[in-house]
C-alpha cells in the first residue's frame, strides 16, 4: 500500500532537483546563453557584447527561475550607471561585470546579493572612487577586484561592511592617497591586498596597519622613493609576502622590515638600491626564503645584511654592477642556498674558496657576466650537489669542463 506514494514522492524529489539545474529558454540574442555545469549541476550565465535591453531581458528571463546562479558573467556591455534594475531579484554567488564602462553603482545595486554573493570582480571600468555604499552590505564577500578602474584614493571606511573579506585587488588604478582609515570597518580577515601599479609614492603604512591578518602586500610598479625604519610595523605577524619590485628605492635602511616575523618572499627587483644597511633584514632573519634584488645598481653581493639570513633558499641579484665574487661573499649564510642568480652582471673574478661554504647549491646563473676563463677549481666544493651551471655569454674565452 505504501509503494504508490513512495515512488510519487521519488518522482516529485527527482523533478524538483531537475528543475534547480535548469537553464531557461533565453530571448533570442547571440551574446547571452546560460550553461549547467555538469559535475556539480550549477548554473552559469554569461552576457557578452549585447545591448542593455538585451542583458536586461535575459537577466530577468534568469531571475525569473528563482535559481542561485554560480556564476554570473557580464563582459563587453555598456552599463555606465549601474542601476538596482539591471539586477532585479537575480541572486550569484559569483558576480564578474568585466569591461562594462561602468562609471557609478546605485546604493542598492546589490541589495539583493547580500546573503550568497562571494565573489564580486569589476575590473576594467570606469570607477572614480570605491562604491562603498553599493558594497558594504555584502557581509559574505570573499574576493573583491577593482583592478584598473580609474580610482586616485581610498576614502576612510572605503571597504567597511566587508567583513568577510579575505582577498582585494585595486591593481591597475591611479592611487596616489590611501586614508588611514581606508580599511577601517572591514573586519580581520582580509589576507591578500594587490596596489600594483599605482601612483603612490610611499609605503601606506598607517593604513595598512589596520589589516592584522595580513598574508601578501603587492606593491610592485608604483613610485615609492624610500622606506623607513620598521616601516610595516603593526601590520601583524602573518605577512609571507611583501612585493616592492619596479618602485625608486635607492636604499634598504636599517630594520626596515622588522617584527615581519613570518616573511618568507621578499620581492626588491627592479629598484634603483646602491645600499643595503648591515641590519636592513633584522627581524627576518628565521623566516625569509627568498629574496629578489635583481636589476638593481649594487656593485657588490650585500654580504654583510645577508649573513643574519639563517634560511635564505633563493637569491637573485642578476642585472646588478657587481665585478667581483669574494671568498667571503657567502660566509654564514650560504649553506642553505639553492639557487643563485647573478647572471647580466660585471664579473671577471671568482675568488678561490668562495663556494665553499654553498653546501646546498644545485642551480647556479653566471651568464653574460666578464668572466674570460674557469676551471674545476672554482666549483670543486659543490660538485656534490650542483646541479646546472649557466656559463653562457659572450665574454667567456675558456671554460674547462666541470663534471656533474
């Protein structure tokens, strides 16, 4: 008596999970189409070079079906002012409105987006300033990317609201003022901050600060002049990477990255440093791994800051003035070594004994440096564990072959 309504009651299960996944019948238009991903039956739906009318009909035609799409994709549309409307009730949990000439987004743009919406991605556009008013609702905010937009500062507040905020992208602006209360109200746990090229010219510390569990600090291309002594103090301890590559820095001071205790990559390449302070590194001493001074103007490896280096793996110093490789170049601190890169520089002369002390050397770029003759001798204390040598470039005469 009981199989009649169990097998209806199957049949009902069956039909709601089918009409959950399902992709509507669009109006006709070649831009907009919508798909279900087969593997985890969500839906995506994407709009790409068509008219407004044409993305407001389709986005209602979707909205209509009551369904949370997973990704919702809006590329190539002229939008300008994002008004509620273009929305209407359609809920995503992933928002890309790509290259849309937006220039402003109504208040309650999103209004409807609060409660499921993750991530939201508006890069290419046309924004002047950070539409906090349109965003500070969106309390489950993962990822939000404002990359090249046409924003000059972060107003205090810009991201309150955002409380579950872990990643931040404003790459590509033209920042020049960050407040320093520009992250005030965002909660604890924004993780990732991309400021590549910008325009700002220090370091926003102040602001920054603000951020305790800070994990990566992008900012390469900018014009910072100059660092000052614990300059990313108070930012926390959990800052694994610090990007300051393609900047105008001339000079590394003393424990400018002191009490970065978890730093593990250090980008400084494509700066103008002639100086590294003896004690630029205190404070990262157990903790850097990598290290990129590369394209620089030093006319000697930094030895002397380097030596607290007590895990350093990877050093590049390519593209530098550096003529000569010293016995002492590596003393303290060159047995965890694994890579070095010093290729594109002046060198004529590696001083005898001046690997010595690389106990775990295996990669090794010396090429396009000045170096007219090498022999076994200057490798032979780490044949062991040498892997490639690159000896290639045009000044080198003689080379007598190092067996590995």
């Amino acid at each position: 008596m009981n199989r009649i309504p169990l097998l209806l009651l199957l049949l009902t299960s069956s039909l709601v999970q089918s009409d959950a996944s399902d992709c509507p019948s669009l109006p006709a238009s070649r831009g907009c189409f919508c798909r279900i991903q087969d593997k985890v039956q969500r839906v995506d739906f994407t709009c790409e070079s068509v008219s407004l009318q044409d993305l407001l009909t389709s986005t209602k035609t979707v909205a209509d079906t009551q369904q949370v799409v997973w990704h919702l994709k809006y590329r190539y549309v002229s939008i300008g002012h994002f008004e509620k409307s273009l929305l209407g009730s359609l809920r995503a949990n992933n928002f890309i409105a790509f290259n849309c000439s937006i220039t402003s987004i109504d208040p309650d743009a999103f209004s409807g987006l609060t409660d499921v919406l993750e991530s939201l991605d508006l890069g290419l556009n046309k924004l002047e300033r950070v539409p906090t008013a349109a965003l500070e609702g969106l309390v489950k905010l993962d990822s939000l990317d404002l990359g090249n937009n046409r924003i000059e500062s972060l107003h205090a507040g810009a991201f309150k609201g955002l409380v579950s905020l872990r990643s931040l992208s404003l790459l590509g602006n033209r920042i020049k003022i960050v407040d320093d209360l520009a992250f005030k109200g965002s909660g604890g746990n924004l993780a990732h901050v991309n400021l590549v090229n910008n325009e700002l010219t220090s370091v926003p510390s102040r602001s920054l600060r603000h951020l305790s569990g800070l994990q990566a600090l992008l900012l390469h291309e900018n014009k910072i002049t100059n660092l000052v002594q614990e300059e990313f103090a108070g930012m926390g301890e959990d800052l694994e990477e610090l990007g300051l590559s393609l900047n105008q820095l001339e000079e590394i001071p003393e424990r400018a990255f002191a009490k970065l205790k978890m730093l593990n990559s250090l980008d400084l390449d494509s700066n103008r440093i002639r100086y590294i302070h003896p004690k630029a590194f205190k404070g990262i001493e157990r903790s850097l791994e990598w290290l990129k001074l590369g394209d620089n103007q030093l006319s000697a490896i930094p030895a002397e800051p380097l030596r607290r280096l007590e895990k350093l793996m990877d050093l590049n110093l390519r593209r530098n003035r550096i003529d000569k490789i010293l016995k002492d170049d590596f003393k303290d601190y060159g047995s965890t070594l694994q890579f070095i890169y010093l290729q594109e520089n002046r060198i004529h002369t590696i001083e005898m004994n001046a690997l010595s002390e690389l106990d775990s050397l295996g990669w090794l770029y010396l090429s396009f440096n000045q170096l007219s003759v090498v022999s076994n001798e200057t490798f032979q204390s780490v044949l062991d564990t040498l892997q490639a040598i690159d000896l290639s470039g045009e000044y080198l005469n003689s080379f007598l072959t190092v067996t590995l």
